[in-house]
C-alpha cells in the first residue's frame, strides 16, 4: 500500500543499462500500490499497512531484497488478488525499510525492469506470483530524436507554467539520453492519474511511449494555459475594481457638486429613510445604521455588499412594533373555539381564563407557553388555529418535527455563505405582528446531532424570563418574543427533556371517546365531507347506529382521521351514483355499512352471554380508548405450578403472582384447602394473545378469577372490575377511569367495581352513563368477592381479623397510576 509520494531517479550506469537477454520466468512476491504507479530506476519512498504488503516486504529483505510492485485497478478494495492487478507491473528493489509508530512500514524501493504478470502462484500469507522480464531494443532513430526534442520543449512549457512542478524537473529531463527512461521521468513528474501512467508504463516501445506522453503533455499544457489566463483576467478584475472605487470616489464629489445623486447614491438614501420611518427599537436603529454607514463605503462589485443589503432589508422586514388587538368578549371567544371543535373543556377553560386575566391585568400579563400532549388525530394542530381566531390574532406554525440543527432555530451566523435567520424569526416576519399564535408542533420528535441540539435553543424561546431578549445568530441584535402565545404539541411527554418541559403548562388531550366521536361526526365530519365531495346537505343522511357501527367496528384510534375518512369514502361512493343517474341511498343504516366498506375491521368486547367460574372480566385502558378483556383460570393436575400467558408484561405477571399469594395465605377463609394448592397446576390466560398489555389494574380481576376456579363459584358475568391489589388484599387506585367505565358500558356492563380512591374521578364520567351503571367502590378484595362472585366466600373465623386488616388499608400510603395498558 503506497501514496502518490515524491519521486526520485537513480540514474544506472551503462553496464547496468545492458538488457539481460537470458532471464526466464521467476516467482516474486508482489506488493500491491494504491494511487501511484512505479517506473524502472525510480527511487520512491512507499508506506506500507497491510498484513501481506508488509510480509511481502519482509521476506523480500530476508532473501534477495526483490520485490515485484503492481499499481491497483480499484484503489478501495481491501483484499487483492491478482485479478485486481494491472498485468504489468515493476521489478524494485529495497533500499530501506523502517517500523512506524502507527504500526505501518516505510520503505525506499529502486525500480529496476518491466515484468509481466503471468499467473498467481500463492496468496497466503502474502502474495506470489510467477512473471517475465519485458525487453526492448531501443533504436535512436531521427524519428526518435525529433521526439524526444519535442516532448523536453513541451515539457519546459509545462514547467514554466505549473506552479506544483520545481524547475529541477527539466534541469534533469534534459541530462537523460534513452528515449525510454526520457518517457518514464516525465510521466512520473507529471500529476496524472493510476490509468494515464500505467499506459505510459504498459507501452514498451519507445517511440510510442514518448508520442503517447507528447498527447498528455500538451493536454496538461491547454490546461495550464487556460488557467494561467483564468488567473490573470481575475488581477485584471481585481485591479479595474480598485481603479473604478477611486474614479467612483471622484464622480461623487462632482456630483454633489453639479447636484445630482447616482442610483445607488438614490438606494442608499431611501434605505435611510426607511430605518427613520421604521420605528424600530433604539438598539435595533443603530445596528442598522451602522451596516448602511459600511455599505456607503463598500463598491457594489463586492460580494458583502449584497450581504449587508440583504441583513438591512431583514430588519427592516420584521414587525418590531406592530401588534393586534386582541378580543375580550368572552362570550365571542368561547363561541369561536366551539365553532370547530366538541369537547375539549379544560383547553377551552385555559384559553378564556386568559383573556379574562389579560382584560383585568393589561400587559402585565406574561404569554403562557401551552403544551398539548395527546395522540395522534386528536385535533391538537387544528386547536391552535382556533385559538387563534378566538383572540383575533395572527397565526403561524413551524413542525419541529425531525429538526437536528441547532441553526434551524438561531439562524446562521452571517459570515457563512447563505446565511439566513432561524425558523422562528422567518415564521415572525410571515406573521406580520409580535404578539401572533405560534404553534410549534411535534416538539417531541426534535433531534440532535454533531450539529447541536435544537431542543436546548428552544429553552431561550420557551422561557417567559428570557424571551423578551431573543437572540438569533443571524440578527445579531435581540428580539422581544414575550407577546408571542406559544403553543407546542407532542405525543409524548418522555422525549422532551426535562429543562424544556419545566418551561410549559402541560395540557392533555386524551383519546375521544364513543360518545364525542359520534357528536364530532354529526356536527363537523359529515357535513364537511358532503362539502368536500359535492354532495347537498338533504342527499344523505347517516343515522346515529351506522356512525355508531362506523367508529366501533371500522375504525380503531383515539381520534377521528379514519373515521373521516370512512364517511369521506361513502360520500364518494354516493356521489359516483348520483353522477352516473343510479339510485342510491338516501339514509345510511348500519346494514349498509358492509356494502359501501366491506366487511368490519375491528371488534369490541361484549359481555359474556352466561356465568362462568374462573373467568372474571376486568376494564382497559388503551390509546384508542377503553374496553373490556376476559381473564381466564383454569385448574388441572399437578404440582402447583403457576403459568402465565396472552403476552403478559412483567408488572402484570407480578399482578398475578400476588393474586395467588393472597389467595395461599388466605385459603381457610376463602374455604379452599390449602393442600390443594400443591396437587394442581393454575393456568392464567388474557385472550388476544398477540397484544401486549400490561399494569397492574388487573390484580382484583386475576384475584376473583383465581378464587372462582379454586371454590368452584360463578363469576357475574355482567360485573367489570378494575384495581391494584396487594399481598393483603388491599386494592389500590387505578388511572384511566373514564375510559374504562365507558368501555363497560358500551360493552353491556351493568355494574363496575373500583377503588374506593378512584371516586374522586368519575366527575369526567358522563351523566347518562352513571345514571345507567351501578358503581361499586371497594377497598378490600373481600368486597369485590362479595360483589362479583354469586355464592360469597365462607367469611372469616375471625371478625377481629378483617375489622383489623380493614383498617389497615386506610393507613397504607398509596400512588395512583396515571397511565396503564390493563
């Protein structure tokens, strides 16, 4: 391995000039060159780092210091053999080999004959290969001596004018007499690539080595002359601008004299109008005024001129002073954000508690900065809009959404080429005004790299404290960013890092729910679609079950995209009838559906037709909303081994193991005989094995199973439950309630168990559906058995014993779960 190092010649003696017409094929080990190319008498240092480079070399100084040095075809590769060799290459010998510190070798090798490769005869552990001496008479003829004449005079030009080749180089091309080493000197001085030189080195002849070499130099030569005048009509250029700044200099005196102003005397004096018309901020005047006192000075010609104009013409752009009135009725406001939007009441409280604060307190009021977490389709983008129009104000948005350049934020400086501000003084300027809606979405998608991290920019922008002093890389001068109402989204919340989500007031936005879905769809997604494709609104009606059906069985998320585009493709279906003169649908029932949709896409959970004993049917929390989901116990012969399955996460299975442990240490009360435990094998299973689920809200759910099986008694089959139990047989509280008990109720449930804890939640349950439910608040698993089981457990011998074991859970300290999958 070798680079494109630099080249010596040794010129021989005319003994060692004398071809040896009696050699024969000889194997040689071989060293393969990368990017350089050696000729016969040359003296080149190469540094080698492969494994069988450098043991080529050894056993070349261990024997007979010969070496056999072929140029590479493909530079990258790694591994060479000896199809990836030119066929001719050069016999060399070691002059000198040293150890590198870097592990590599340097050696000095001479060039002594061509050699053509003939076959490899080794690879391992370096290569081998056999090769033939290549010889040739050269004969000086007339032909020969005028081409040698020709190739020095091109060569002298070439000199001349290159800048990288020393004037030693023809100094030393004129002392060689052969025709033959005259070719191989000047095609190794000259900077060509692998090919052009192994062309040089594959031609054998003489005289057609040195006709080939007459070709490069004089394309070397055009080029070198075209460069040499490249360069001198750029000193022209460069001197005529110094001349015509002097002689501008002069005519502008004489124009002030005469009374009369030039263009760009013109431009000048209108962009100083405009920064004194402007009503820019004093500090911000004076920057300004500043890079035009620069560009009075600077001749157009110049490349920062363009610069400075384009700086001026951003700050005069920007809107420093400009703000919009903001609306105080509350009854208007409140009235735009239901215009779009159902639902949604502690967003729409936040926003007029702001009003009403900034109509009382003036501006002495800070912008909140508002974040909205929540699931994909949820409307947290199209919120912020009408946020917007219920204050009056301007809105604007930049997606943050895979941005990992600290520059996208602050904006580049000005010294770089095509240097422009951050996103968030671009989108100021489109705003027109400083006290805009800025929605900045998917905050939590922000990347980072070598480059910075524009999470960390945004603290500066986010920070109530520090915004009023907004510093871009690019302005350079600091810009009031504290009347902006800044609104981010996210999905989740454990991306953000933490410094940044300390500067916002979380606000979420939970998944709809059937009840929303089905207003959302009569109020906005239907007659949006009829809209959208062309349909007046008395051609179709949906009734309240196909929309119904439409978000139980055709779509599964936590907003309504899908399900506007389920009503979407009925419309088009319709529509392509009624331009085509057919009879269609007037009314859309669920019995439809499957005609216009196809067959249903998704099921929900039903509650099960009779009781069964070891099945208890619990509640569940998903982003897409609630629902029910059966766990299953079953007994058989055995050892009392417990098995878990349906695709358990590792608290759930903890969840399960403490429902048997309640159970064991409880078994006489529970009138279960505890040797029973060691003659049976307890299978647990949640059916839809292929979802993931997890949490602990289904400890009293796998508790009642497990008791069910083991006392052989029924389970209600129109009870759901959900709660947290411990060793104890406490039940802990549980997040995610709305959902669950509106999961129950669509599924048929007549009565719900949870926490006692978990009371305080059910303000955010509908009215109709806790008017139509029977709610049981339960602190202990006893009472869940009570209510769930339909023939109660022998209660305990002991009635001091669970009077004490009662009490006791009211002193146990206890962390709800915000967020679980069970």
């Amino acid at each position: 391995m070798s680079g494109d190092l630099p080249i010596l010649f040794d010129f021989p003696s005319h003994e060692e000039q004398r071809l040896d017409d009696t050699a024969d094929e000889c194997e040689m080990p071989v060293v393969p060159l990368i990017n350089t190319v050696l000729f016969p008498h040359m003296l080149a240092p190469l540094f080698v780092s492969r494994e069988r480079s450098i043991a080529a070399v050894e056993e070349a100084m261990e024997r007979d210091r010969t070496v056999l040095a072929v140029a590479q075809r493909d530079p990258d590769i790694e591994h060479v053999t000896v199809s990836d060799l030119y066929t001719i290459g050069v016999e060399a010998t070691v002059q000198r080999m040293l150890r590198m510190p870097d592990g590599s070798t340097s050696v000095v090798v001479q060039g002594q004959r061509r050699m053509r490769l003939i076959q490899q005869t080794r690879q391992d552990p370096f290569m081998v290969v056999q090769a033939v001496p290549i010889y040739n008479s050269e004969e000086r003829t007339l032909a020969v001596e005028a081409m040698m004449r020709a190739v020095l005079s091109l060569f002298e030009r070439v000199v001349r004018l290159s800048r990288t080749l020393p004037d030693d180089s023809y100094v030393m091309a004129m002392n060689v007499d052969e025709p033959g080493w005259l070719a191989d000197l000047i095609a190794s001085t000259l900077p060509l690539d692998v090919s052009s030189r192994q062309e040089i080195l594959e031609t054998v002849n003489a005289e057609e080595r040195l006709r080939r070499l007459s070709i490069m130099l004089s394309q070397e030569l055009d080029v070198l002359e075209l460069e040499s005048r490249i360069q001198n009509q750029v000193q022209k250029e460069v001197d005529r601008s110094q001349r015509e700044f002097f002689l501008r200099e002069q005519l502008k005196a004489i124009q002030r004299e005469l009374g009369q102003v030039d263009p760009i005397q013109r431009e000048l004096q209108q962009l100083q109008e405009r920064i004194d018309a402007r009503g820019m901020p004093e500090h911000v005047v004076e920057k300004a005024l500043e890079e035009l006192e620069r560009l009075e000075f600077m001749p157009m010609a110049s490349p920062e001129y363009a610069v400075i104009r384009t700086y001026i013409d951003w700050l005069l752009s920007l809107p420093w002073t400009e703000i919009s009135e903001d609306n105080y009725d509350l009854r208007v406001a409140a009235q735009a954000l239901d215009v779009n939007h159902y639902g949604l009441r502690k967003v729409k409280e936040r926003i007029l508690e702001f009003i009403a604060v900034r109509q009382l307190a003036g501006n002495k009021l800070k912008s909140p900065i508002l974040c909205f977490v929540g699931p994909p389709g949820v409307g947290k983008t199209s919120l912020g809009r009408s946020i917007a129009d219920a204050l009056d104000r301007q809105f604007v948005r930049i997606s943050l959404g895979g941005v990992h350049d600290e520059a996208k934020i602050r904006g580049h400086r000005r010294t770089y080429i095509g240097a422009l501000p951050g996103r968030i003084i671009q989108t100021m300027k489109e705003a027109g005004t400083i006290n805009p809606v800025f929605m900045l979405d998917e905050v939590d998608k922000l990347g980072h790299d070598f480059r910075g991290d524009p999470a960390s920019a945004l603290l500066e922008v986010l920070d109530p404290e520090q915004n009023n002093t907004f510093s871009d890389h690019y302005l350079d001068v600091p810009y009031d960013l504290s009347k902006v109402l800044f609104i981010t989204t996210a999905n989740l919340l454990d991306p953000i890092p933490d410094a940044l989500l300390d500067r916002m007031e979380v606000i979420e936005l939970p998944g709809y729910t059937e009840e929303e879905k089905l207003h959302i769809a009569r109020r906005f997604l239907v007659p949006r679609q009829m809209e959208a494709n062309g349909l007046p609104e008395e051609t179709l009606r949906f009734t309240e079950g196909s929309l119904r059906q439409l978000i139980r069985t055709y779509t599964y998320e936590a907003g309504v995209r899908n399900l506007e585009r389920e009503i979407g493709a009925i419309c088009r279906k319709t529509a392509r009838r009624i331009a085509e003169n057919r009879s269609y649908a007037r009314e859309i029932r669920p019995s439809l559906l499957q005609k216009y949709l196809g067959s249903p896409r998704y099921t929900y959970g039903l509650a099960e037709e009779q009781d069964v004993v070891g099945m208890a049917t619990g509640m569940v929390w998903t982003s897409n909303g609630g629902d029910i989901m059966a766990v299953e116990v079953t007994l058989m012969e055995g050892k009392g081994n417990l098995t878990l399955t349906g695709q358990l996460g590792d608290i759930m299975q903890e969840s399960a193991q403490a429902a048997l442990s309640y159970a064991r240490s409880h078994a006489r009360e529970l009138g279960i005989d505890p040797k029973r435990f060691d003659k049976v094998d307890i299978h647990v299973h949640v059916p839809e094995g292929a979802v993931p689920k997890d949490g602990p809200s289904a400890g009293i759910t796998i508790a009642t199973s497990l008791i069910s099986a083991l006392t052989d008694q029924p389970v209600r089959r129109e009870v759901a439950m959900t709660g947290e139990i411990t060793l104890r047989g406490r039940v802990l509280p549980v997040g995610g309630i709305k959902e669950k008990v509106l999961g129950a109720y669509r599924a048929g449930m007549t009565t719900v168990i949870l926490p006692q804890k978990n009371e305080r939640d059910m303000h955010d349950v509908p009215p109709a559906v806790r008017r139509n439910l029977t709610f049981r608040y339960v602190e202990h698993i006893d009472q869940v058995l009570t209510d769930a089981l339909i023939a109660q457990p022998p209660a305990a011998s002991n009635g001091t014993e669970r009077k004490s074991r009662r009490a006791a859970t009211g002193n146990h300290h206890t962390s709800v779960e915000t967020e679980d999958h069970y």
